[in-house]
C-alpha cells in the first residue's frame, strides 16, 4: 500500500496530533556509525539507544516519523508476547519462554518508562480487558491467568467472570475475560512523536521524505535515497509492514495484512461509561482481533476488520461499522468522524523477527500485531546488540522465522485464503 507521504488525513491521531517539528530531506553524502531505515516504534527506538550510546546515527524514514503503523494503530499496550507461554513453552521449551516473559516484560516497563522519562504526552491511561467471545474459550482464560500468577508471579492480571465482565464492558457478546493492570492504552502518534523528539535531541539526525531506494552491504553498508546517500558501518532495517522488495529475505518472512479503525464522535460520559466503564483497552479472542478503548476526548476509537491486498476499502467508516455495531448496537447509526487503515507485518509464528543479515545489518520486524510495547522494546536490544551486549538480543535472534509458504509472489493469495478461513471460524459458535 503506497499512499501519499502526509499522514493519513482521516485519521484520529493525526486531528489531535502535538504540535512537532519537521525533519528534512537527506541531501548529499553522510557518513555515520549507524543508519537506521523507518521511523517507526522500532526505528526510533533505536536511534535513540544508539544516539545515548554515542553512536553517531542517522535515521531516514520515507515519508514523516509515524507515517507507518506506528502512527495509526490502536494503541493498546499488551503485556506479554504476541503467543501465550503456553504456547511458547510448546514450541520453544521452558526456558525460552521464561526469557521470552521476561522481554515483554522488559517491553512494558521501556514505554512506560520511556514517556516518563522524555514527558512524551500521549494519554497513557492503565488497564487492558480481553473477552472471550466464545464460552469455550473462558476455561482457557481462566487457566492462563493461574498459569501467568503461579509460574511467572505476574499478579497484575486476574479472571472476570461473564457477570463481572458486563459490568466492565456493556456488551452482551462475551462469556467473560481477564483484566490485566499491566497493560493500558496509549494516543499512538504522540508516542511516536515522542520518541522522535528524544531521539533528535539526543543527537540522532533525522531525515524525512528520505526512502531508501538500495542497500548496498559490505563491510560499510551505503544506502541510497533520490537526494543522497549513507555510508554507515552499521545498518538497522525497521520498516516492518512497509518493507516491500527492499531486503527480500526480510520480505519473505514478513507478510504485509492491512487493518482499520474508526472513531465516533465524542461520547457523552453516561454513553462513554455504558461502553466502557472505567476507560480500560478491550481487545477480543477473535481471530482478526476486535480492540477498542475510549479516547482522551471520549470517542470510542474501534478496531476490526482486515485485509490482505494492496487496496484498502474505498469506504472505511462503511467497512468498520458493522463490526461495532455487532459489539456495541447502542451505537447503531452514531456518527463516525474519523476512519483509516494501516499496515502491519505478521510472520508465520506471530513472533518477531529480530536478527542480524550481516555482522552490520540488523532487521526487527514482524511483531504480528503486538508492536507497541515489542517494537521499541526490538529497537532497543538491537542498539544493545551493535554496542556489543547480545545476550537479550539473541533471546529473540534465536527463534526461527520461516518463510512464507509460495514466496513473495504467492503468499498473498496462499495466506489470504488461510487467514479467510480462520475469520470465518471466528464466526461459528464452537
Ligand atoms: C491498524 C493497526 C492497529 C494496530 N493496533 C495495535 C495495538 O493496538 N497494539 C499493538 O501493540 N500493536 C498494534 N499494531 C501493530 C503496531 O502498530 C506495529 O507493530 C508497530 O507500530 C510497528 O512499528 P515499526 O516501527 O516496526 O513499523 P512502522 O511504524 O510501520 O514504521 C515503518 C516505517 O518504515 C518506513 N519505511 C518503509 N520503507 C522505507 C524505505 N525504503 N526507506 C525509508 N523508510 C521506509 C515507513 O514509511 C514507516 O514509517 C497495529 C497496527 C495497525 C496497522
């Protein structure tokens, strides 16, 4: 999906965006320690640790720094990885999974520790709820909870029956749920707005309307873009779902899916407690996952619907309202004023994809969804990994990501058709 290389117009976060400055264009021929492509969550991660570890770093990002999914998403924050640990613990052993905790909860802690730190105003508001929306997955939320308070000591999360859960969520489709206080919400733009700021004044230098066009690897790495060009000793590729053919293994590994989100006008209080009563994020058991939350100014910002080919539907408030009105039809008919789409990249185990090509070309993508916390959480281990501390880094690098069955040409309609099936299983009541 090529856009334009202003933010998206329609949306929400871009209306209430803080006032930032602008980065320019990359003219002429730099040289760096480190250059980083995209200006996401990942990329300014890591821009910023390596500018704090006096790395000269330049980061040039193809349109404005929150262009891509960072600048659009739902802004919930999820603890834990994209994979329940015992699903981890299936397939990568114990031990691994227990390191794997112990990122996301690294994750969790960086944002929160990050907005604080640097005084990024981005509505960071507590609570996560995640409802079952079939009664046969309510013993599985029940004994994950167990599971995360028994063997990993995380207490932050306890059950919510269906009685319970319906007075949290004033919608009858959920048998019940899990309310996690470690998790929470955030305004997705400013976050990333944020992180540029301190990663700019922490000395990186940031350039904007600067796509890299070739990477060329070596023992320096020089990258190009139509005004100028990079030659770093080191290279970190964060463009996640935005990637294209640039790195082709990267592209094989790393599947672009498109997802959208409307928000309503604001909401009374009375209509904003009825919804959701004390402003937690809710995301669902869905396949292709409903998530939702209040706004700062009480607009019920909703989450649902994907797609998996180059073209985002003409009509967006049309394509996402009746899957709120499915949740919500107290809503039915309420004005939508904002709706947009955005890009995201998932890997076949729904788990990142943070490794090194080279010995100085690192890539972190992939994170399936599950970008708010893991995605600076990449940017950061991979500023760690060129300083020379690889030990979490490598909790990561060590996962293997296989390729998508049928290559870049064939995996859209291959996984279009998989992922169809799925959302359709979504939609039986067993
Ligand atoms: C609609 C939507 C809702 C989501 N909701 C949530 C949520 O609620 N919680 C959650 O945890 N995650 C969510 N995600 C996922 C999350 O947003 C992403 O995982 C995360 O933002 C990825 O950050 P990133 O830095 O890797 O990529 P991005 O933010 O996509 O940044 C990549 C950047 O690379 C740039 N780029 C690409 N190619 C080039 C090039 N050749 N040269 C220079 N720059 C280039 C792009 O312009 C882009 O700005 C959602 C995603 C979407 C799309």
């Amino acid at each position: 999906m090529r856009e334009d290389s202003a933010y998206p117009e329609a949306s929400y976060y871009t209306a209430t965006a803080n006032p930032h400055e602008s980065f320019s264009p990359l003219k002429g021929e730099v040289k760096a320690d480190v250059c980083v492509i995209g200006g996401g969550y990942a990329g300014l991660s890591a821009a910023l640790h390596l500018a704090e570890h006096g790395y000269k770093t330049v980061l040039l990002e193809a349109n404005r720094v929150g262009w891509g999914a960072s600048g659009r998403n739902g802004g919930q924050i999820h603890p834990g990885q994209r994979r329940d640990q015992f699903a981890l613990e299936a397939s990568v052993g114990k031990d691994h999974a227990r390191a794997l905790w112990g990122l996301a909860e690294d994750a969790r802690k960086l944002v929160t520790g990050l907005i604080e730190r640097h005084g990024i105003d981005c509505d960071l508001t507590p609570g996560l709820i995640h409802c079952a929306h079939k009664q046969a997955y309510v013993d599985d939320y029940r004994a994950e909870v167990e599971h995360l308070r028994e063997t990993y000591g995380y207490d932050l999360i306890e059950f919510l029956d269906k009685d319970a859960l319906s007075e949290k969520v004033g919608s009858e489709g959920y048998f019940g749920g899990t309310l996690d206080h470690g998790g929470g919400h955030l305004h997705a733009l400013n976050f990333a707005l944020g992180l540029a700021k301190a990663a700019s004044d922490a000395g990186a230098g940031i350039h904007e309307n600067s796509r890299v066009t070739a990477i060329r690897r070596g023992k320096r790495v020089t990258l190009e873009t139509a005004e100028g060009s990079v030659s770093a000793d080191f290279c970190v590729v964060a463009c996640n779902g935005y990637l294209e053919n640039l790195l082709p293994k990267v592209a094989s590994r790393a599947l672009p899916i498109n997802n959208f989100i409307a928000t309503t006008r604001p909401l009374s209080e009375k209509e904003a407690r009825g919804l959701i009563r004390d402003r937690e994020a809710v995301s669902d058991s869905r396949f292709v996952v409903y998530y939702y939350r209040l706004t700062a100014d009480n607009r019920l910002l909703f989450g649902g619907g994907e797609n998996y080919s180059s073209r985002f539907p003409a009509d967006l408030p049309g394509f996402v309202r009746p899957h709120m009105e499915g949740i919500y039809p107290q809503l039915k008919g309420i004005e939508i004023e904002h709706a947009w789409g955005g890009t995201l990249a998932i890997t076949m185990k729904r788990m990142p994809y943070v490794t090194r090509l080279d010995p100085n070309l690192y890539v972190a993508t992939g994170f399936s969804g599950q970008g708010v916390t893991i995605a600076p959480l990449a940017g950061q281990l991979v500023a760690e990994a060129i300083n020379g501390q690889m030990s979490r880094f490598d909790v990561f690098s060590t996962l293997k990501t296989p390729a998508f069955p049928g290559g870049t040409a064939l995996r859209h309609p291959i996984m279009a058709m998989a992922l169809l099936w799925f959302s359709l299983r979504d939609r039986m009541p067993f």
